[in-house]
C-alpha cells in the first residue's frame, strides 16, 4: 500500500519531536516507525539507509528523512518527511534562543534532563543488538569577507551551504567547523555564546547539525543589530541552507540505488556497509558512556539511577520492545520526581 503523505509527516515529525542527543539517538524511533510499525522499509533496507545517510555530507537524520520519503513518495514525500523531522526542534530552538538564559536556569529542566542523558544511550546502544544479527573538512572559501549587515543574511546562506555540503559524519562533525565559521571567521558571536549553543543543541530535540544552525543564524543576526523577527528569518535561512546540498545528493543517490539495488556488486557493497553501520552505532553509543550522561562514577545518586535508568530503557527497548518516546518521556518523568527529592 501507498504511504500516505501525512503518514510520512507524522511518523518524522515524532522521531525529531522526541529525540534528544543527535543523529544517532533517533534510529531506534525510526527502526520501530519504519520497519515495525508501517513496514515500509525491510530490516536490510533500513540499515542500507543507515549506511549511506552516514557516508553523505550533511545532517544524518535529515539524510534518513530524505532518503526514505524518496523512497516512499518521490521528491514530495522526501519533502514531507524533512519537514516532520525538523519542524519540532526548529521551533523549539528559536524558542530557547530568545529565553535562553531562563530555560537553562530553571531547576526542574536540569532534573528532567538528567533522567533523558542515560535513556539516550540505552537507546542508542539497543539497536546494536538487533542490527548484529542481519548483518571533513570543508575548503574555506573566504568570499564577501566584508561584514556589513545588509550582506549578513548571504553570508549565513554561503556559510552553512559549505558547511553541509563539505561535512562527513553527521552533525557532530560540523561543530568544529561552525565554530571556525560564526567564531574565528565572522565573529558573530563570542566563543561563550558559542559554548552556550553547543550545550542548547545537545539537550533538545533534534539533529545536532540543524539545532547548532537555528540557533547560530538567530544569534548572528541578533548580534548584528536586527530585530527578532529577521533574526527568526536568519535562523531558518541557516537551516535550509545546511541541508540544501546533501538533500540533492542523497536523491539522487537513493534513485540511483532504487534502480540498481539487485545487482550482485551493489548487494555485496551494502551487505558490507551495515556491518560498518553496526560498528558506527555501537561506537556512538560507547561514546556517551561518560561524566556527561552519568554522571561521576561511584556511589552517589545520580550516577547509580543514571544506571537504572539505562539498564532499564536498554532491556524494555531490546528484548521488549516498548515504543522510545514512551521509554524517553518515563525517562524524564523519573528524572524529575527523583532528583526533586532531597
């Protein structure tokens, strides 16, 4: 049967809506949507999906939502399944950036997010398991380097347009290059604000890579003296920008796949590559087994419910099966119920 296009919105607007940690930390929630729920996308071809969504520049989740609405629904439904995915985090980006100071201040926020760090990772690593068994830098083009406010919204579009399109390994591999851009290039914002939007991009929903643009092109346009209604303008403008390139590429490789995928060289590369992708995966989530996620190691509170929680999210999400945004929501809902208490 047909996917429908709201179907297509819905299910990607979910997976960016409830994903907090990246790229990465929503493949379970696309696993489950994808492969379990609507079976539009067999076990192989998702982790085919997976793996040459990594090996493209840009944005890794947004390279999954291209490539899968492709598949369904042609450009249209790549269309809508980009949308569903950065509609939620986009917004809620925007939002933390005007009330930035106050959202991180806020006690019960910490709390929550306290209790989601080591959900994440259980997530993250739960797929390793299943996906066993089946088996950049960018050039700096130093164009337009004058700085005056009438070019600053050309400036954010030539930026992150470079940035997506010249960046491996999804959005974590273009913080650095941001950074050298909005930071050390442009100067439109300090290296403090900077450090303030990785910490914005890393504890909401969303791709790291579209998070670190909404934010970047707000502030910068803020920054350069404009009222908030253009920064909103530049923030969007970041955004699109960053995912221009590797969307087009992405298409057309997914047809390019569409067309050959039976033939026996093409089914030999993509057998290979998800054992890559199961490596990849397992490494992202090895990763985030540190301080961060949970904490100082010992006998202290939050690292041994950091602990439950994860031994907990990783068993109901591997053997059992229980949908992620239910196991995230929990997650968080303990967070703040535990660390409230004294």
């Amino acid at each position: 049967m047909t996917a429908k296009y709201c179907d297509i919105f819905w299910s990607f607007l979910k997976v960016g809506a409830f994903t907090i940690g990246g790229g990465y930390a929503m493949i379970p929630l696309m696993q489950r949507e994808l492969v379990e729920r609507h079976r539009w996308l067999s076990e192989e071809e998702f982790m085919d999906e997976v793996a040459l969504s990594q090996a493209m520049p840009g944005v890794f989740a947004v390279n999954m939502a291209s490539m899968t609405g492709y598949r369904l629904r042609g450009v249209s439904g790549a269309a809508a399944a980009i949308v569903g995915n950065v509609l939620v985090p986009i917004v809620f980006i925007l939002l933390l950036a005007m009330f930035f100071r106050t959202f991180r201040e806020n006690p019960i926020v910490d709390r929550i997010f306290m209790g989601l760090r080591p959900a994440v990772v259980a997530l993250i690593a739960a797929p390793v398991f299943t996906m066993a068994r089946i088996g950049s830098s960018a050039p700096r083009l130093y164009l337009f380097t004058h700085n005056s406010q009438f070019m600053i919204f050309f400036q954010l579009f030539y930026t992150f347009l470079i940035i997506g399109a010249f960046t491996f390994g999804g959005g974590y591999s273009m913080i650095a290059l941001i950074q050298g851009e909005v930071v050390g290039h442009w100067g439109w914002m300090t290296a403090q604000e900077f450090t303030d939007l990785l910490a914005v991009s890393q504890m909401t929903p969303g791709p790291v890579g579209i998070n670190t643009a909404t934010y970047a092109g707000y502030t910068a346009v803020v920054n350069a003296g404009y009222p908030a209604w253009a920064a909103v303008c530049g923030s969007l403008l970041a955004s699109v920008s960053v995912i221009v390139i590797p969307v087009a590429l992405v298409m057309t490789v997914s047809g390019w796949l569409m067309r050959h995928k039976d033939e026996p060289r093409v089914a030999t590369v993509m057998r290979v590559l998800r054992l890559a992708v199961v490596g990849l995966i397992a490494a992202a989530a090895l990763s985030l087994l540190g301080r961060e996620s949970f904490g100082v190691a010992g006998l202290n509170k939050q690292f041994i419910v950091s602990v439950l929680i994860f031994c907990a999210v990783f068993i109901l999400s591997w053997r059992y099966k229980k949908s992620p945004i239910l196991l995230i929501v929990a997650s968080g809902l303990v967070g703040l119920v535990v660390y409230s208490i004294c």
